[in-house]
C-alpha cells in the first residue's frame, strides 16, 4: 500500500534523479513508524534500476535480493553494528558493480553501530568508490556521531496530519479504534498498527502514572507490574506521554493530542524537570536490552514521578548502569 505522506519526499528525490544531482550518502531520519525502511526500499529499487515507476515508497516493505544491494542491521544475537560489518561492506563497495548499474548499502539503524564502525565508514562517506549509494536510516539522531552526521544529506520525516494518518490506517485495516491509537502512537501511522494492540495496556498504564501522581499508589507496586511488560514498549510510551507533557505545559493541552497526564498532575510539574525526565528515559531507551535492572530502574522512574520530578534524576542501579542523577 502507497504510503501517502510521502509525496513531498518522493518528488524532491525524483526531481534529484532527473537533475543527476543525487547525494552519495543519505541519512533518513525521524520518529519510528512513519515509513523510513520503505523509503530506503523505494530508494534501492530505482538506484538499482529494479522499478522506476513506483510513484511512492509501499508498506510493508520488501527488501530486493540484487547482487548490488547490501542492507546491514545488527545481527540476531547482537544488539549494535560492529566494526567487521562495516568493514566487509567497505570491501564490497570498493569492487565493480554486478550489474553495471552502481551499488546501494543501506544501514539500519545507524545509530547503532559501534563506535570503531562509525569511524571505519568515513572515508567512504566521504569518497564512496564508484557509483554508490549509501543510505542510513536512524530514529535517534542524537545518537550518531557527528563525523557520521556531517558527511550525509539529511532526510527528515515527519508525522502526517492526524486526519491523513488515520485514513491511511484505515484503509490498511478498517474498522479499526486508529485515532486513538495514532495519538497513542505520537502521530505515527506503522507505530499505531502496534499502538492498537495494546490500547489497553496503555489505558491501565496512563491510570497508574496518574495515580502515582496524585500521591495515591506505590511506585514499587506499579514498577514491578511495568517490569512484566516489554521494557522497550514502556519506555517508549513513557518518553512519548512526557513528551506531550511538555507540550501541554508549554502551548495548551489543545497542542498535546494523546496525552493522558491529568492537568492536577502536570501542574505540579516544573517543565525543565520534565525535559531532565524526557533525557533520562531517551538514554535508556538508547541502552542495549539487558544491560539494566529493569525492576529497580522503573522505580527509579516511577519514584521520581511520584515526588513531583523536584529532584529529577536515577539513581545508579544495583547492577551498575551508570547513569548519573540530575538535578536543578
């Protein structure tokens, strides 16, 4: 299915491509779920000669096998890039193209390679040998070096207006509870698809955040209830309510759709320590799976919500994880 909000994109590309005026490397960036895989897919398959007509980038995406196309993501037992990727795609881009049509390499997600990857890619940013195409895909860009970061055209991509997204969804799935799952989902369509099957989990999850606001549950009980869940899904709703929090603080709830922090508990809330709050979230969202206690950094969280964010910060897990507690 053609992914509508991509018109803007897929015309400045093409408008690159009849000018000659491509980029050796690109770096698509932006939340998750709004369609950067498809875009790297659309991408290839016209570098690479495999469909020139396809007007915009399609969900789900599929990957081409061509001999001219690497596409590198960390491998099922690992949770970064390492420095032998890297270095074996540098190797194949350094040879003719199969094909004689040029080469493509997309890497997903960039931010998760290894420091010794990054920098063994530079040279070939830089300086790509022959007709190459290099394409990074990140939803974090805070997390990739900026040697990475100034040697790529940027790409941003941004959430389509409430009404387009649900639309969309709904011709994808229809019948389906989407504008309460694209809210849930911070604007993204692909995320509400995921964002649908646990509106439940977020409803029980948004009545806990607001009771312990209140001052009326334990963070300890409502840790170990979050611990059951997957952690990546629980920081990534709590970075995305907090988010809209700030929003709501700073311009009006009318500005904050999806948040589901009652107004007695935001007010209580110093918007500096609300971003403090944001930071630390995003940095354990960017920590490999299993290198945190779980349990106790929940309720390092959920302890800091409960006194009001007066002293934001984490305290040091008893397994190690250096985070360092922050204050005003």
């Amino acid at each position: 299915m053609e992914i509508t909000w991509h018109r803007s994109f897929a015309k400045s590309w093409r408008d690159r491509v009849r000018h000659n005026r491509l980029p050796h490397a690109v770096l698509l960036a932006g939340p998750m779920g709004l369609g950067k895989r498809s875009a790297a897919v659309w991408m290839a398959r016209m570098s690479l000669g495999l469909d020139t007509e396809s007007a915009l980038p399609t969900h789900p995406p599929q990957i081409p096998e061509h001999a001219d196309l690497r596409w590198i993501a960390p491998p099922e037992d690992k949770q970064t890039i390492g420095i032998e990727q890297i270095r074996a795609l540098v190797a194949d881009l350094s040879l003719t193209s199969y094909e004689g049509t040029g080469k493509v390499a997309v890497i997903e997600p960039a931010n998760l390679m290894t420091v010794n990857a990054a920098n063994s890619l530079l040279k070939t940013l830089e300086e790509p040998a022959g007709n190459a195409l290099l394409i990074l895909i990140t939803d974090r860009v805070g997390r990739l070096p900026a040697t990475i970061f100034s040697r790529c055209q940027r790409i941003d991509f941004a959430p389509p207006s409430e009404a387009e997204a649900v639309a969309w969804l709904d011709q994808l799935h229809p019948a389906g509870a989407w504008t309460d799952a694209v809210r849930v989902a911070g604007g993204a369509p692909l995320a509400a698809i995921d964002a649908l099957e646990s509106l439940e989990t977020s409803a029980a999850m948004a009545r806990d955040l607001n009771t312990l606001g209140r001052g009326a549950a334990s963070p300890v009980e409502i840790a170990a209830r979050w611990a059951k869940l997957e952690p990546a899904f629980v920081l990534n709703w709590l970075a995305q309510q907090v988010k809209l929090g700030v929003m709501a603080v700073s311009g009006g709830r009318e500005q904050a759709r999806g948040l589901a922090i009652d107004e007695s508990v935001l007010r209580r809330m110093d918007r500096r320590n609300m971003f403090c709050y944001l930071d630390i979230i995003n940095r354990l969202r960017g920590q490999p799976a299993g290198s945190y206690n779980v349990q106790l950094t929940l309720e390092g969280l959920l302890i800091d919500w409960a006194e009001g964010l007066t002293d934001c910060g984490l305290e040091a897990p008893a397994d190690g994880m250096n985070l360092l507690r922050a204050s005003r």
